[in-house]
C-alpha cells in the first residue's frame, strides 16, 4: 500500500498529464481523454480553475516546482479572460473569486463589479433553468449555483480586502430574504422559488437548498454587521431540524423532499448530505447563534458527523450507496471535512486509506473510477477534475498526509474557510 503523499503526488502527475491547451490557454478534459464544453473549462467544479485549489494544498505540503509555478501563472490567465457572464460558485464568478484568492492572483474585484452588473431585483440569470422543468426566467438561491453562492463569493471577498464586496453583499442578501417562505417550523428556501418550478422539491442539504442558504446568511451576517440576517439563518437552521431523522442520535436531512422513486433517501457526502449539512452549525456559532431548537449548535454538528460515522461508508455495502470517492459526493469530501473539523481524524484517516487502495495505476500516476450502478457498464471513466476527479483526491490526501505528519493546518476556502 502507498502512502498518503506518495500516492497524492502520483495522482498529481497523472492530472498534469491531462492539462491540455487550446487557443485560450490551459484547459482539463472531465475524464481522462475526453473533452469539456469551452464555457467550462475555467471552472472550479471539473474545469482547470479546481487545480487552483490543489495547488494552494501542495503549498502548504512543499515548494511548488517551475511546472507547478507556470501552471499557476496559465491558470490565473485562463481565468481573468474567460469573460463569463454566469454567477455559480462552481462554473462561473464566485468559482473566479475562489480561483484567484487561491493562487493569491488580482482581479477578484472585476469579478466582484462583474456580479453587480449582472444582478437582477430577483437573482441572477441561470441559462440551464428553462422549460420544461422550470418556468421562463427562474432564478436559482442554493449555494452552488444561485444567489446564496454570491453571497457566500462576498463574504470571501470581503475577508480579502477586495472592492464592492459589501455592495455585492447588500444585494444577494436582499433577494434572499425578499424570497424566504415562512413554515411553521420557521424560515425556509428552495433552490428553485415555487413561482417559478414546475415540478414542486426541495433539496434541504448544503448544496442545494436550505442548510446551504442559512450558512451564507449566518456568515454575512457576521461579517457584516447585520443581525436580520443572522436571525433568518437562525429560523433556517430552526425549519431544518424539523426535517431531518434523529432517530440514532445523529441528524441527517432528507436527499429530497419528497423521496424521488430510485433514489435513496439519504445521502453522506459535501452536497447532500449531513458532511456539507455540518458546515451550517459553526457558521451559525459564529454569528452568535449559540442554540437551534434548544439544542447547542455544537451539538447539532456532532450529530452530523455520527451520521457520517455510523452510515457505513465508505464500504459499497450495495450497489448505488458509495459509488463514488470524489470531493463533491464521495469519499475526499467527507474526509476533508472532518480532518477540518479536527474531529474523527481517525476515520477521515481511515477513508485516505481506502483511497490509497482504490487507487488505479496508469503510467507514472494513478487515477479512480467511480460506477454508476445504473448503466450496463457501470465503471466510469476516470475523472480528472477538483470536484469529481483525480484533483480534488490527490489535494484531500496531501491534506491527510500533512495532518497524519503531526501538521494540522488546512487551506482556507470559500466553501469552509469558517471551520477550520
């Protein structure tokens, strides 16, 4: 079995391997020998913006090497010229904000004036939210797509000193209170307002709904000085538990709400999940907010992480639970998450030892294949990128590998930079 580093550099090798360029600069296929559409392939999700953030982790495991240093110079160019007009934290301006805060790089404030222009009195335009699925005009508020995700991209800018972030701020998190639905529970959000969904769901987990939400309120609330923030991210987190199961001690939120027939109830990972489910309850200490439903916040992420620890990942205990060892919904997310926790290291200790043993030889490097169990051949091709590829692996273990070394630093994100 290899180590933790070694099998981090490997992974490495076999990513810079895939970089590729064309008449824009360096760009990432989604899997190996594949291809990604031209609009992402800045992006931080599966473009070349997510090595951004696999090179912050190598500076803080060794010295970056003259590749890695013009890897880090091609990439801020890529970026700063893509000239997008999407808002999302993962493919579009709060991705940019993180790409170049990552790599110490100007012009988070021309992504930040570029946001501001493109705001509209109820969100941000979403090109992918059309009929039938969803009404002309829908706007998006979760994290990873919509208005909270520019509200989360303003309280990083801010944190860096960079021009209109309050501004920016102001506006996001007027659309997100002017869109909250009041429940009996207290406060809720949609990704996707009523008004404008044909099919009625709500995703309650970090990525895409509620817990996502009520973190970036809790945070610009505390950042900038605005206690009716603060008490919406309260009554959030106040309709959340009410959603969620208990029944072990843990706290776990449903995948979807209502169930969608073929799918499993619950979920683990960053997205869905009680891994990116934790993440609210130290925004919300943060701000202030010292209980939700009587119970400490502190507690209410202990029981997220029993959750995660009692669920029985990461064995593929069937096919469908755990198909998956990326950042986004697999394996590396958990494991970074709790290592920035501070808490459980041993499991997230156990969980880069299953990725040193998933690990798949190919030349120099090494590579994963998650399955999709749903399809006649169910193994994936290896994926390149930070969130669901080999990136984002190779920069959890160099994490594990620093942590497990006695040097318990991490890297500060946009996404967790708060729970560190």
């Amino acid at each position: 079995m290899g180590t933790y580093r070694g099998t981090a550099e490997r992974a490495w090798r076999w990513v810079l391997d895939q970089v590729r360029e064309d008449e824009l600069g360096v760009w990432i296929p989604e899997f190996a020998g594949g291809d990604l559409p031209g609009e992402w392939r800045t992006s931080m999700y599966a473009g070349v913006g997510g090595l951004a953030h696999v090179l912050a982790e190598i500076r803080l495991s060794r010295e970056w090497t003259a590749r890695e240093e013009e890897l880090a110079e091609a990439v801020v160019a890529r970026v700063r010229a893509n000239g997008t007009a999407e808002a999302s934290f993962f493919n579009g301006l709060v991705s940019e904000l993180g790409v170049l805060t990552a790599l110490d790089a100007p012009g988070s404030g021309e992504a930040v004036a570029r946001l501001l222009e493109l705001s509209t009195p109820d969100g941000w335009v979403h090109e992918h939210l059309v009929p039938p699925r969803f009404r002309e005009g829908a706007r998006c508020h979760d994290v990873t797509a919509g208005t909270a995700g520019v509200l989360l991209g303003a309280v990083w800018a801010r944190r860096h000193g960079v021009a209109g972030a309050e501004d920016l701020a102001h506006v996001a998190a007027g659309i997100l209170l002017a869109e909250r639905e009041e429940v009996p529970g207290g406060l809720n959000w949609r990704m996707v307002p009523v008004r404008f969904s044909v099919e009625q769901r709500e995703t309650p987990n970090f990525s895409h709904g509620l817990s996502g939400v009520a973190t970036a309120l809790a945070l610009a609330g505390a950042e900038f000085g605005r206690p009716d923030l603060v008490e919406a991210a309260a009554a959030g987190a106040e309709h959340l538990v009410t959603l969620g199961d208990t029944s072990d001690g843990g706290f776990r939120a449903p995948l979807r709400i209502p169930r969608l027939e073929g799918f499993e109830e619950f979920s683990y990972g960053w997205c869905h999940g009680p891994t990116g489910t934790s993440l609210l309850w130290p925004a919300l200490r943060r701000a202030g907010v010292s209980e939700v439903a009587g119970v400490d916040v502190d507690e209410w992420r202990r029981r997220c992480l029993h959750s995660i620890r009692v669920s029985g990942l990461p064995e593929r205990k069937y096919p469908g639970f755990w198909d998956n060892d990326g950042r986004c919904c697999g394996t590396a997310g958990v494991g970074d998450v709790l290592l920035d926790s501070g808490r459980h290291t041993d499991f997230a200790l156990h969980l880069a030892d299953v990725l040193v043993e998933r690990a798949i030889a190919d030349g120099e490097g090494v590579c994963w294949r998650f399955t999709e169990h749903r399809d006649e051949d169910p193994l994936l091709p290896p994926g390149v990128g930070w969130m669901q590829g080999a990136a984002g692996i190779a920069g959890f273990l160099f994490h594990a590998a620093r942590v497990a070394e006695g040097d318990a630093r991490s890297v500060p994100r946009i996404d967790t930079w708060w729970t560190l």
